[in-house]
C-alpha cells in the first residue's frame, strides 16, 4: 500500500525507536568492506570455528589450501552464543542475496555475509575493543595451527601478484629438527634455550623497549647443517620463512617493500650473503679519520666502490632493513644470516643487536657423528660402548682430524645404510683414516694453512677487480663522470629519505 519511500523511511523510524528502547548494540562485520576483504571477518570466521565445534547444531566445514585441518563454522543464518569476561556476545551468521551487480573493478561474489554481533550496550565500553582483539589474536593462532608452515621466495623480483603480495609460497615441510641435527648437544641445548627465550620474551622486549626480533649468523664450511638449522628453527619455533634472493632486489626501497610485507613469527632468511651483494670491508680503502660510508650525509653517502656499482642495494640498505625502523614494523621475528666466509663480511653487519648470536657449523665432531649414526643406521646411545674392539674409541680417534662435513659422512652412511650396522661403520672408519693420512700428507694444507690460502686469493682478486675499475674510469672519464652523477643523484635521493 505505502510507496516505497514511505516504506523506506517508515522502517527506518521503526530501526531508531527500536535501537532506543532496545538494551543491546550491535554491529554488522560484512565480508567485503567496500573493495577490500574485511580482515575482521576472516578472523571472527575462524574464531567461531573453536567455539562453534562445541556448542553449534548446524555448522559448516572447511579446508584451507595448505591446510591439514578441517575447520568448522556457522552455517548461513545461524546463530551462537559466547562468553568474553563475563559478558554475553551473541553472533549471528547473516547472508543475504546480492542485489543486481553493481560496477566494480573486481566481480563481487553472489552472496553478501557478514556477522552481526549483539552485545549488552552497558558492556559495550569494557569489553568491545579487549573482544575484538581476543578475536584477532585467538583467530591467528588457530590458524597457525591449522595451517602448514609456509616458505615464501621473492623469486619474481619485484613483481607482485593479484593481492600485491611480492611473495610467492609453497607449503613448507623440511624434516629438520634439532632431534636430527648433528652438532655438539650442549651447543644444539644453548640454541634452542635462547629461542625459547626469544618466543616467550614479548614482555622482556616491551620492558627494555627493545624491538622483538633477533638476529644469528651461522657460518661454516658448506655442507656443515646451516641450511638444515633454518628449517629446525622453524620446526621448533613453527614459524613461517621467508627466503630472501638478494640477488632480485634492485633498490633499497624494494627491500623495504619486501620487509613489509613479511608476517610476524617468521624467520627471514638470507643465504650466503656474502655472495649476494658486494658486503666488502668498507674501511680498507678510507682516508683515516672519516666516518663509515653509512654515517656520511650528502651528495655523495653510499657511493663508492662497496655500496652502489655491482648492485643498487647497498649495505646501508641491508642494515637498515636488519636494524632500522622499518624493521620493528611487524614483530617477533628473527634475521638469519648464512655464509662460508665470515671474515668477507663488514663488521657492522656483525654487531650486536644485528647478528645477536654467531654460530660456527664446525666439521663433524664426534658427538654430531653419534647423531648422524643414530640418525642413518638406528644406532641407539650406547650401543657401541664398551665393544673389544673398540670401534667407537676408533672413530673417535679420527674424526676430527679427517675434517669431514656432516653432508659427507650422511652421505656415506645413506650409501651403507642397507648394510649391516657394524660393517656400515667399519666402512666409514676406513674412510675417515684415509683421509686423515690425506691431510697429513706434507704437499696437503692444514684447514688454517687452507684458510688463509683463500683469503689471499679474495684480497687478490678484490684488488684486481679495483684496479680495473679505475682503469676504466682513466679511460673514459667523460662518461664515467656521468653515470657516476647519476649514481649519486639515485643514491643521494634513497639516502635523504632514510635520514
Ligand atoms: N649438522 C648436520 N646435521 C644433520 N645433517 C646434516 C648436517 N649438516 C649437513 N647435513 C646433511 O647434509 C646436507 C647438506 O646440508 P646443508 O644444506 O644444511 O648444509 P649447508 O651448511 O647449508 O651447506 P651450504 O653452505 O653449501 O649451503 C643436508 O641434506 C643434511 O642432510
Ligand atoms: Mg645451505
């Protein structure tokens, strides 16, 4: 009988009378807010799903891609009722029909849902805004739970996806734990203390007004277990990582782009960093007396021959993004740096604060190889003690003279693995006896002999490789002189900015 605008404003009369008479409040979380997805909603969906599995008559279930964990739901229209200090929030799961498609830049889906939240008015101020952060945070950890650990490459460079998102994940499932690792337990106990301490610290962190994240450096020989000892911090912490290609970054900015982007409880990895940029010792080639490159202002900061030719992103960007405030933008995270060759990194990348904890993969000790043994043959803890003879005390004896990796006995022990136990060790001790007597040999090096050996070898060829710069900016100053203005500009600009 009423025209539509009467009918409207009629209702509308009816909605107000209603809300003033009314003892509740409530709120509508519809799915898409606008164009973008309502995160809340997400999250007050996968909250419901802990309570919903007990109380709910009618609920719906879910899989996430990556998931191995069924979720339950309310169902469309369909209500619960759940208790936060003391107050009593009722949900209701509302869906309705969309009405004919409006324009958008992305197609909008059918159905419209959204929940509706009924709350006392009186609670409204003690408990919406502690609820809704309940909610969150109950909502990431179950997620958490539910969801495989995710390892995300920035492989495309800087290109992003649909979402722009510059990551690109796959499900993580590296075996590696601790249990596994072959290292020397009271050095694998002293690890695993400190990011115990580091997950549990939150309110350490606050209290010191320090930023909650940590930073270690394994180095070592390749094949010592630093790859391995990513994925058991991961395995231990169930933290998601992110693997960073240095090499695909161009810019600083891009860095920091990628740095934001990152979730918190993650870890963000960077392999053999030493091989990624250009990290040399920034103060071989300086006048006595002047600041570090990354403490000069001006025109002319973070140019040179370490910061801005082989690659745009600079060391000052790396530490930045390791120890700058972009940094503390998401929270408990932790830096792991890999590298063979520590002596090429600048000290300022070991400092504390930004690599906390140095941790030296050593060759195979004995201890590792018990694990290794364990590991590969199914030896159990003293099953070799005490033998006539003595195979233990043997490979004891040799193991670390034989400088082997714990990649090459694993290897060894795979090869032997179907083999009988003792015949399988017999095997490997007369493989670390040849190459202890290989390492004796008077043309063979020491490992330190070897070392300095290779430092050599990179002092050489750093310095070959300046000369050859200034060769060439001899020969064509003219355009040298160019690019070099233009370098600066770019680099001048980055810096200014980050001051
Ligand atoms: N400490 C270790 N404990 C258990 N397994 C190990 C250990 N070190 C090496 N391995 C075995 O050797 C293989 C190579 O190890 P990993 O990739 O972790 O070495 P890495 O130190 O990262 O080498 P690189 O410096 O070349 O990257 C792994 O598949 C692992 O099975
Ligand atoms: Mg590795």
């Amino acid at each position: 009988v009423f025209p539509p605008e009467l009918r409207f404003a009629t209702a509308k009369l009816f909605n107000r009378l209603f809300n003033c008479f009314s003892s509740y409040c409530y709120f509508d979380i519809t799915e898409i807010d606008g164009v973008n997805t309502n995160e809340l909603y997400n999250a007050v969906q996968v909250y419901l799903s802990s309570s919903a599995s007990v109380a709910g008559s009618r609920l719906s279930l879910t899989r996430a891609l990556n998931s191995s964990a069924f979720t339950f739901g309310l169902s469309n229209n369909d209500r619960l009722v759940d208790t936060f200090r003391g107050a009593t929030a009722t949900w209701e799961h509302v869906v309705t029909q969309r009405q004919a498609q409006t324009f958008s830049w992305r197609p909008l889906p059918d159905e419209k849902r959204g929940f509706t939240l009924r709350i006392e008015k009186k609670d409204k101020p003690l408990i919406l805004q502690a609820y809704l952060d309940h909610i969150m945070d109950t909502a990431n950890d179950i997620r958490r739970r539910n969801q495989d650990r995710l390892l995300y490459t920035n492989s495309r460079g800087g290109a992003m996806d649909s979402r722009g998102h510059p990551w690109e994940s796959v499900p993580f499932k590296h075996p590696s734990t601790f249990d596994t690792l072959a290292m020397d337990p009271s050095k694998k106990e002293e690890i695993m203390a400190d990011l115990r301490d580091f997950a549990e610290g939150n309110a350490f962190y606050q209290k010191t007004g320090r930023a909650w994240k940590r930073g270690y450096l394994l180095y070592g020989p390749p094949g010592t277990g630093k790859s391995s000892m990513i994925a058991a911090m991961a395995n231990f912490l169930g933290y998601d990582i992110y693997d960073l290609e240095l090499t695909e970054v161009h810019t600083n900015s891009e860095l920091r782009k990628l740095l934001m982007k990152t979730t918190s409880k993650s870890i963000i990895v960077i392999e053999d960093i030493d091989c990624s940029i250009n990290l040399t010792n920034r103060s071989s080639k300086k006048p006595p007396n002047e600041p570090p490159s990354e403490f000069r202002a001006g025109p002319g900061a973070r140019t040179g021959p370490d910061d801005a030719t082989a690659n745009s992103i600079t060391l000052s960007g790396l530490l930045n993004f390791t120890d700058g405030l972009w940094s503390c933008c998401g929270s408990e995270r932790i830096f792991v740096f890999t590298t063979n060759r520590i002596e090429k990194l600048d000290p300022a990348l070991l400092r504390s604060g930004r690599m906390d904890m140095h941790i030296f993969m050593s060759y195979c000790s004995f201890p590792a190889l018990k694990i290794l043994m364990k590991n590969y043959l199914g030896f159990d803890d003293g099953e070799l003690d005490g033998e006539e003879d003595g195979l233990l005390k043997q490979l004891e004896e040799v193991i670390d003279e034989a400088e082997i990796t714990p990649a090459d006995v694993s290897e060894l022990l795979i090869k032997n693995r179907r083999r009988e136990k003792r015949e399988a060790i017999k095997e490997l001790l007369e493989v670390l006896k040849s190459r202890r007597v290989e390492k004796k040999k008077p043309g063979s090096r020491s490992a330190a002999a070897r070392k300095k050996r290779l430092n050599e070898e990179l002092e050489e060829e750093e310095e070959e490789e300046e000369e050859e710069q200034e060769k060439r900016a001899l020969e064509s100053p003219k355009d040298g002189g160019e690019a070099m203005d233009m370098c600066n500009g770019k680099e001048g600009g980055e810096k200014g900015d980050e001051n």
